[in-house]
C-alpha cells in the first residue's frame, strides 16, 4: 500500500475542514480515510523502530519481513 493516496484523501480533507462548519463532510471523509490506512502506518512505524540500518522490507498478504541483504 501507499501512504500518499491515505495523506491526500485523509489528512488534507480533514484540514479543510477546519475553515468552517460547512465543510463538515471533509471532517468525515478524511477520518475515514486516516483509519483505513493505519496498517499502513504501522508498517512505517514498524520499520523505523524494529528495522536495523541497511535492511529492506517486504510485505507479504498481512505481514512484513526485513532482511539484510548480503554484500557483493
């Protein structure tokens, strides 16, 4: 997945939101939007904090595996 589309449709509507009552809809729309990329949050937050300096990822179905790759 993609954390762009979950940042433009979730975090910039619900921004908009702020500028008053009459864009309440946005409000709704990007918290919808931001819960239904947490996974995607916690794959980032996971591999900022459980990943060692030089691993990759990758993502398989539900999970996500790191490894470092060997040098050559």
């Amino acid at each position: 997945m993609s954390l762009l589309p979950n940042l433009v449709f979730g975090f910039l509507p619900y921004c908009l939101s702020f500028l008053g009552t009459k864009y309440l809809m946005f409000a709704l729309w990007g918290v919808i939007a931001v819960a239904m990329g947490a996974g995607d949050y916690y794959n980032v937050f996971n591999a900022l904090t459980q990943m060692p300096k030089g691993a990759r990822t990758y993502l398989y179905q539900m999970n996500s595996y790191w490894y470092i790759p060997e040098n050559k």
